[in-house]
C-alpha cells in the first residue's frame, strides 16, 4: 500500500504551475515573498512591454518593403478586384463570406483607389498613382495583432513566461503569417478573428467562477461577436467555432453533475446566456454582414447571374426592360433555376460524351445566347388557351441548337440515381418524351399594390404563368420526374456547369415539397416582341431572407464546384500530407529577376518541429490515461482543467482546422494549414513543458533560450521567402533542400552553402556599417 502512495502524484497542466497562479514569473509565479524590482518587472512592466516589442517587430516585418512590388500578387487578383466591386457597387459572386473582402474594399477606399477599369489581373502591374503600401498596410495590420492577441491567450490559458515568449516569439517569426499578411488576402482577417476566438474562449474559462457577472458577460459577448466575424470571413471560422462548442458542452455537462451548487434555474440561465451570446450573437453578425453586402452591391455585376430573378430586376440600373405579363406558345425566354444551382437553363452544341450522346443541358451563370427557349406545341395532342397556365404540355426548343428539352431513362452522368437531360431531335425530329408540364409552386404580387389590386386579384392571374413573379415546375409527361438541377456540376467536358437532371418530386402540399427548391424555376425575361410589355407593372420586392439563402445555396454550390482537375496539372495547389512535413510551397508572383518575389513557405524548423510535438502529445495523453487507469496519476479538478486548455483545447483546434481537408474533395493549397499551425505551436509549447518542468532554473533556461535562438536563426534563413527575394534566382539555392521546393534550383542540404551566405551577410553589414560611419 505504501509503494502505492510512492506511484501516485498530481498532475499540474503544465507541470510546472502551481494551478490557479498567474504564470508571470519564471520559476515561482505564486510565490508573495518576490519584491522589489523583479517583481515590478514580472507583474507590471513586462505585461505590457513584452507584447508591445513584440507587436513592433512583427509590424516592422509585415511591412518591409511592402509595395515594392507593384504587381498583382497572387489571389490579390481574386480579393483586390472583390474589394473594389464594393467602391463600384458592382454586384458579384464568391464562394466566401463578405467580411473579408469589405475590409479589402475598405483599405482600397482608405488608399483612394478608385479605377473602374482596372480588372486585377494576376502579375498586371496597379494603376499608375495606386497608393499599394496603404492598401497592404491594412492587411499587414491585422496581421501583426495577431502577435499580442497570441500572447495574452497565453496568459490567459495560464502558460509560464518561458512558454509565452516561445509561442509568442513563433506567431511573431512564421514566414507564412508574414508573407500572408503583406497582400490584400483574407488569411490575415481569418487568423485574426480566429485568434481572438480563441482568446475569449481562454479569457471565459479564466472566469467560469464568476459567471453572471459584468466581466463574464463582456467577455461572453465578445466570444460571440468574434465567432461571428471569423464565419463572416471564412467558413473556416466553423472549426474554431465547434472549439468552443466541444469547450461550452463540456462546461454545462460538468454543471449538470455538480451536486453542491446545481439548481435548476440557475442551469436554465447558463443554456439561455450561452444561447443568446454562442448561437444569437455569431448569427446576426453573419447576417448583418450579407446586409451591407447586398446594401453595398446596389448595380449589376459580374455575380448578378448567380441570384435569383426578384433579386436582379431591384437593383439599381437593372438591364431588365419591361416585359410582357405572359407568355404563349412562340414566345422565346430564358428559364431560371431556384435550386443549388441558381443559374440558367443552358445548352450548347457539345453532346454527352457517353449516355445517350445527345446535346449537353446545363445550367449556367452568365446572360449568353444559349439560354434561350422557345416555348413550342408539345408532340401528344393539346388544346391551348391565349396563354400558358398551369397543367399545359409544353415542347421547349433551345434555339440555336433547335433541339428539344429531352429527359429519357438513361441515368444521370454525375448524379447517376436520376435521369439524363438532354437537347434531342429539332422540329421535325422527336416524340412525346419532348413534351413538359408545368405545374405552379407559387405567385409572387407587384410591389405596385394599385396595380396587384386591379390586375391580381382574379382567378386567372393564379393560373397563368407570368415572367418573374411565377414559380413553377416542369414534369415530365411521359416519365414523371420533375427537371431539376442537383447543386454538382459536370465535369471538364460538361465546362464545370451546372447538372442538370430529371427526378422525382415531394407533393407540393407535403413539408418537403416546401422547401425542396431543385425542381423550382421561373421565366427570368422574354426574348421576343411576340406579345406586348406591359409598362405600368412594378416587380415584386425581393425578400432579404431569400436572398440570403439564395447565396448561401450558391456558394455551397461554388465550393462544391472547387474540386482537382485530372486533366490539367496544377503547379501551386498541394496535398493535405504534404504541409504538415513542408514537402512544397508556392510561389506568390513571377519569378523575374528584376523584381521582389514572394514564396508562401515555413521555417522547416517551425513546421518539423510543430508536426513532430502534435504526434509527441498523442504520445503523452495516451501515457497519461495509461497511468490514470492503473491509478498511479491522480488529476484534481484544477490541474484537469488546466491540461485541458493548455494540452488538449490547442490539439483539439489542430484537429478541426486540419482533419476537414484530409476528408474534403476539394482543390488545397499551402495557406490552408495555416490556421492549424496557429494552434499547433501552442501545442508545441505543452509537449515542451511537459519534458522541461522538472529541470532546475539554469537547465531550463539553456532549452528555451536554445529555442529562442533556433526559431530565430531559421527565421533569417528563410526570411527572403516573405520579406522578398531580389536578384538571381541562383542566390539563393543554399535554401532549397529539396527537390519540390521551388525557391531555385535544387541543391541539398549544406552546411557550408549556410555557412558562406552568413559570413556574405556579415561582410555586407560591416560595408554598410563602414558607409553609415563615412557618411556621419
């Protein structure tokens, strides 16, 4: 029994904290008998200096020489021409949340910048006058408080000094985050917000004691509005969000089970601030968001294809005429989906590469001529009325093609449960599987309540399709099934549009038939003089929450569009197994030799070193449960919580951020890890604590201070990846290892070429030191 008692001890989370101190000295931070100045300096001075260094030397890095190349650098070209879609109020489409790219507009209007020509095309230089280092300061802005939100998340979490500076001193060096932050990006919004995420997820635990009170709120509130924001950027945001989800489960499930201060109505309280501050406050952040989107985008653009018809025909400066109130058989339109895919109904020359081998429909996102149908007499006998309503059999001809809309019981070529569409036969050429039926899903009233008042209010007007404001489905006469498109898109040979299919349909009266939007559409505008526009109709308004789900239909239906392209090679994109072991990075920019390039890299010893302490943690989680069970470990509740918010919550956001892309299909690149390396260095700093707790003063002061040294060695070795690198590109070949590096030229691993580029740096500064001198 006594050997026992010798086996057991406790477990501090870092396992040098005494559980519930400060962590803001060195060795004994709770320890009251400190005075005189080093206990001013630990408790007072260094709080405040430290970050404020670290801040100014992160600034300082983010800027060097930030405009010196004035080309567009890399997704500048996406984002920069996002941004000033805002100064122009051009609507457009994205398959990201607007945040990010408001700020990118808000630092363009900031700097001035306000071409309406100028398209952002990548490696095109910027506008003569374009004041490029105000644009990129703002992002390089961000990017540098990401430096001293990470170091008070340390505090918070209750990191010793040591720990602190070492992952301070890592977020303040990471090439990645510095290239990342020097160009109109959103990485730095997104790293940004998640950061603070995560800071008001430690600051909430710090204060879980005194829940209820000001502080708790304040910082309750803020956790909201950060997860807010950071899902506003990206949908990445989702992964820190589900940290704190896992964090708030856990919290009300121990609240559950603690029998001395459970009360029910207490309990009640804590799900309904969690709700309101977790799930109310992100969500009209969000929301919020998209309404000074859509306030801002007031004028057509190059998105405007990707909404619904409602949404167009209300902006300002539509292109939409006034247009006839029916349509009858002659008449010639373009027809709009409601469903994943908001687009229109397409088709061109290209036929089905196996299947039937007819002609390709689709759907598709851009005013072309072959959008257009003709609404002709169905092949099966049918008496028409003056014009089309619900239950009549209609034939509908592409019209350059002259092939018919076809469906036929040929299975679908990417959603193979359903039934191919196709342009089959001409006007002569065909048979009753030509032949649709429309069926009416709803009336939409004119925002012109005179004239829906006259012209709106009889029986009539319910029945006949009318451009814009009906919706309606199309059945096949002959096979059942509804057209509809199903959210994917076809592959290369298919132009990466939208599919097109024929499937079963919900009842409309049913509740899914309700919401099931795929087999919706909607005439969007006629193309023919056949009958006459009607100049006194007002269209209907659209409706905020339509609009809102409509993107974010669209840009599900754009991510999901964002896979590899196995005919064509893709020379920046990577694997997910390839980050983690830095096996290849980017290049941001042309690779001239008369201009500043941008390699999107990491220090190996950062990347190896964080990668190797993520499996070493598995490690000692696993030897802990392992001691726990055999009850050689004995945890108290203070040292529990402490291992979890120093060990496991890092891991956790390591996990989230990064297990999503070994699972997703979609294309990746290197900057996509780089959220996971964020919380993969707090995790580093754990798994370092874990080996140095028991050291003495000066033993632990040699590993960090080797660390230190480390970090910043290798920092200034791959440092001309993201302050830039100029001249020959052979200068700097002593830095690519490995053969899918693409800095230069390969050349492995030396010694002596480090050695010969550091004693070339000291030459060069006693040269420039010697020219200071001379001068002064």
């Amino acid at each position: 029994m006594s050997e026992l008692k010798q086996r057991k001890r406790t477990i501090n989370a870092n396992h040098e904290r005494v559980p519930g101190s400060s962590g803001a000295q060195l060795d004994d931070p709770s320890s009251k008998s400190r005075r005189g100045f080093t206990r001013i300096l630990t408790t007072y001075i260094e709080p405040i200096l430290g970050p404020i260094l670290l801040t100014a030397l992160a600034f300082y890095l983010r800027a060097y020489h930030i405009a010196d190349n004035p080309k567009v650098i890399w997704d500048e070209a996406h984002f920069g021409k996002f941004g000033a879609f805002y100064n122009r109020h051009e609507f457009y489409h994205d398959v990201h949340p607007p945040l990010g790219k408001m700020l990118c507009g808000l630092s363009e209007y900031i700097s001035g910048f306000n071409s309406t020509t100028f398209m952002f095309e990548s490696g095109k230089a910027y506008p003569n006058g374009t004041d490029i280092k105000t644009i990129r300061l703002f992002q390089a802005t961000f990017s540098t408080l990401v430096v001293p939100v990470c170091y008070y998340t340390c505090r918070q979490l209750g990191l010793n000094l040591w720990s602190t500076y070492f992952v301070s001193l890592t977020t303040c060096l990471q090439v990645s985050f510095i290239v990342l932050g020097k160009f109109m990006l959103l990485d730095s919004f997104l790293i940004f917000f998640m950061s603070t995420t995560f800071l008001c997820l430690a600051r909430l635990h710090r204060l879980r004691k005194e829940e209820g009170s000001t502080r708790w709120f304040r910082w309750m509130f803020l956790t909201g509005l950060s997860i807010g924001c950071v899902c506003s950027v990206k949908w990445v945001g989702l992964f820190v969000t589900a940290l704190v989800g896992v964090y708030t489960i856990l919290d009300l499930w121990l609240k559950f089970w603690d029998p001395d201060n459970f009360s029910w109505i207490n309990y009640l309280k804590s799900w309904f601030y969690r709700i309101v501050n977790l799930i109310a406050v992100p969500v009209v952040v969000y929301l919020f968001c998209f309404k000074i989107h859509f306030a801002l985008l007031y004028k057509p653009g190059t998105g405007s294809g990707s909404m619904s018809t409602l949404f167009q025909v209300n902006l300002k400066e539509t292109d939409f005429d006034d247009q006839p109130r029916y349509i009858a058989l002659g008449t010639t339109a373009t027809i709009r989906s409601q469903g994943l895919s908001p687009n229109l109904l397409h088709s061109h020359s290209q036929l089905y590469p196996d299947g039937s081998n007819q002609h390709q429909v689709t759907t598709y996102g851009f005013k072309d001529s072959n959008n257009v149908w003709e609404f002709k007499k169905a092949r099966g006998p049918f008496q028409y009325s003056r014009y089309l309503k619900n239950g009549d059999v209609v034939r509908l001809q592409h019209l350059n093609t002259k092939s018919n809309l076809h469906s036929h019981p040929i299975r679908g070529h990417v959603s193979t449960d359903f039934y191919e569409v196709s342009g089959y036969g001409n006007e002569e050429v065909g048979d009753t599987k030509d032949d649709w039926v429309f069926e009416i899903v709803s009336q939409v009233h004119s925002s012109n309540s005179t004239y829906s008042l006259l012209h709106e209010t009889n029986s009539s007007y319910f029945e006949d399709i009318h451009p814009v404001s009906t919706t309606f489905r199309l059945r096949h006469s002959v096979l059942g099934c509804y057209l509809a498109t199903t959210g994917k898109a076809y592959p290369a040979w298919g132009f990466k549009q939208g599919e097109v299919v024929c499937m079963p349909a919900p009842p409309l009266d049913s509740i899914l038939g309700k919401f099931d939007k795929s087999t919706w559409w909607n005439i969007e505008s006629i193309e023919n003089d056949l009958l006459p526009a009607d100049h006194e109709y007002s269209y209907p308004k659209s409706s905020f929450f339509s609009d809102f789900l409509m993107t974010q239909h669209a840009m599900m239906a754009s991510n999901n569009g964002l896979i590899p392209d196995d005919d064509k090679y893709d020379s920046v994109s990577s694997e997910w197994w390839e980050w983690p072991i830095l096996r290849r990075g980017l290049r941001m920019s042309s690779w001239g030799e008369y201009q500043r390039r941008y390699y999107m890299f990491e220090s190996p010893f950062v990347m190896w070193f964080t990668t190797i302490c993520v499996v070493v943690y598995v490690l000692i989680v696993v030897r802990l449960l392992i001691l726990w069970q055999m009850q050689a470990l004995v945890v108290d509740e203070n040292s529990a919580w402490q291992l979890a918010m120093t060990g496991i919550a890092p891991f956790l956001g390591w996990v989230f951020h990064y297990l999503p892309f070994i699972i997703m299909g979609r294309v990746t690149y290197f900057h996509h890890y780089m959220p996971a390396l964020y919380f993969a260095v707090f995790t580093t700093a754990y798994v370092i604590d874990y080996f140095t707790h028991g050291m003495g003063k000066c033993s632990k002061s040699i590993v960090y201070f080797s660390l230190y040294a480390t970090v910043i060695f290798f920092f200034y070795l791959f440092s001309p990846t993201c302050l830039g690198m100029t001249g020959k590109s052979a200068d700097y070949k002593y830095l690519n290892w490995e053969k899918t590096w693409a800095l230069s030229t390969y050349e492995p691993f030396s010694v002596k070429a480090i050695w010969d580029h550091i004693l070339g740096d000291l030459v060069f500064a006693r040269k420039q030191l010697e020219l200071y001198y001379k001068k002064a």
